[in-house]
C-alpha cells in the first residue's frame, strides 16, 4: 500500500479507515442530524451524503488522504468522520483538519481523540508543513478541540460560501 494511502494510527479509543458507500447508513444519518450539522448551512440529505463519501473516495485517489471513518476500536461502532483535505480560504489553499462525532457520543473527548491523530498523520506521514481547522464563530466545542491540539485561533476570515468563520492554525 502506497505510504500517503495509509490511515492515522489507532488511538487507544478510536479507529480509522476509508470511507465506502456501505457506509451510507451512518454518513446519512451523521450528515442528516440537525444537531451535528448545526454550524452547517443545513443538514444533508441521504444523496448529498452519498456524494461525500464519494468525495472522501475521490480525495483518497487524488491526494492519499481525506476525511476517514471514525469507529470505535473495543466494539467496531460508528462514531463519525475526521480526516485531512485541502480547503481554500481567500484564495489560499490549506490543510484541514475536520471532525464530526455523532450527536450521542459527543463530551467524550473523541473528535479531541481523532483530531490529534490526525495532525499527528499530517506532520509525520503526509509532512505537511501547516495545518488549519476553519470553524464557524459560534462553534465553540469544535474551536476548543483545534485549541487542544495546539490549533490556536489565527484569524477571522470568509468562507468560499460566504460564511464568517475562524481560522486556527498551526506550523507543524
């Protein structure tokens, strides 16, 4: 297996591995949570879902990484998604660290989990040089997270959809 196709490593908690569409079922229901999706523009339905698994796949060709499935490591179940893709913000483009933990198991420390691992592959496998999270402002588990992982809050920016968000960031 091609070194830049390798997932992060275990965490003594969680597990990661690529998306398929036999995923569907959870992505659908992760994406289409109006609780997880809150600082989205809107939940996505069962076909959108669908087209970002395909995306994660087509992410995982073209760049040897994208946002991974989530499991838990002691029982196989499903937790969410987190993973590593390039997004533009004002005409620059970064890596960014993302995560998604199914509204349920939220509070348990696993997008903090997920997301250290994550930055971790950056640096280590992938050897990026810099690592962003772009966040919505009134999002602050998710701006406590990137905080965690030594993510600190870099700048107030726009959204190629024209959305207010934070940028945290870090040189790795």
């Amino acid at each position: 297996m091609n070194l830049h196709h390798r997932t992060p490593a275990p965490t003594p908690r969680l597990a990661f591995r690529q998306m398929t569409p036999d995923d569907l079922d959870d992505m659908a229901v992760l994406l289409g949570d109006p609780n997880v999706m809150r600082h989205y523009p809107r939940p996505k339905t069962r076909e959108e879902a669908l087209a970002w698994i395909e995306w994660n796949q087509h992410l995982y060709q073209r760049e040897g990484h994208g946002l991974w499935l989530v499991t838990l490591r002691n029982t196989g179940e499903f937790v969410g998604d987190c993973g590593l893709t390039p997004q533009e913000i004002e005409g620059v483009t970064d890596l960014e660290v993302g995560y998604r933990v199914r509204a349920d198991l939220q509070g348990n420390g696993y997008a903090t989990e997920a997301a250290a691992a994550c930055r971790d592959h950056a640096r280590d496998v992938l050897g990026a040089q810099r690592l962003i999270a772009i966040i919505r402002p009134d999002n602050q588990p998710s701006q406590r997270v990137a905080e965690k992982i030594g993510l600190p809050f870099e700048r107030d920016a726009v959204s190629r959809s024209g959305l207010p968000v934070r940028i945290h960031a870090t040189t790795l």
